[in-house]
C-alpha cells in the first residue's frame, strides 16, 4: 500500500464518515425542533445545534445556492450528504468491500 492510499485511508475516510453522523445528528435536531420535542430555548440543546450547524452550513452553503428548495425540503443538503457518500464510498478505494481487492 503506497503512502498516499494509506493516508487516505486512515484520515480522510474517517473524517468523511464523521462528517456524515454530524449530518445524521443536525437533521434529528432540526426534527425534534419541528416536531416539537426538543426546545431551542435550551441553552445547551442549543449550543449543541450551533457546534453542528458550524459543520454543517459551510458544506451545505454552495449546494444551496445551486439547488433550490423543494416543496420545503432542503435538496442542497441531500445533495451534500450525496456527494460524500459517493466520495467516501467509490472513489477513495478499499474502503467499503476490502474483501474484493
């Protein structure tokens, strides 16, 4: 295994994958706000939101421009969570079937 690949390997793979749950866990809030369930006066369910959405919103910001909303859903943001899926699990190699190398 070459340095480069080893390197994507243990770094950005995990990264993206991480980036991917901070994704997961900002649409559960934004639900739970929706719906009701979770307060956004609450000082630390609100600290919480702004740490995601400082990870979140500057990966999303560019697909919004691009991608308007449909029938009030946020496509920039399924486009985003799209393209980092794609890219941690087809063109960084190994990753998802090692077995098949």
């Amino acid at each position: 295994m070459s340095l480069l690949a080893a390197i994507i390997q243990g770094f950005v793979q995990p990264v993206l994958s991480l980036i991917l749950f901070v994704f997961f866990i900002y649409v559960v809030f934004s639900w739970l706000f929706i719906l009701n369930i979770a307060s956004p006066n609450n000082p630390t369910i609100r600290q919480v939101y702004g740490l995601l959405s400082s990870v979140v919103e500057p990966i999303v910001q560019p697909f919004r421009r691009i991608i308007p909303p449909l029938g009030g859903l946020d496509m920039g943001f399924f486009f985003a969570a799209l393209l980092i899926i794609f890219v941690n699990g087809t063109l960084i190699p190994g990753y998802i079937l090692p077995a098949l190398r």
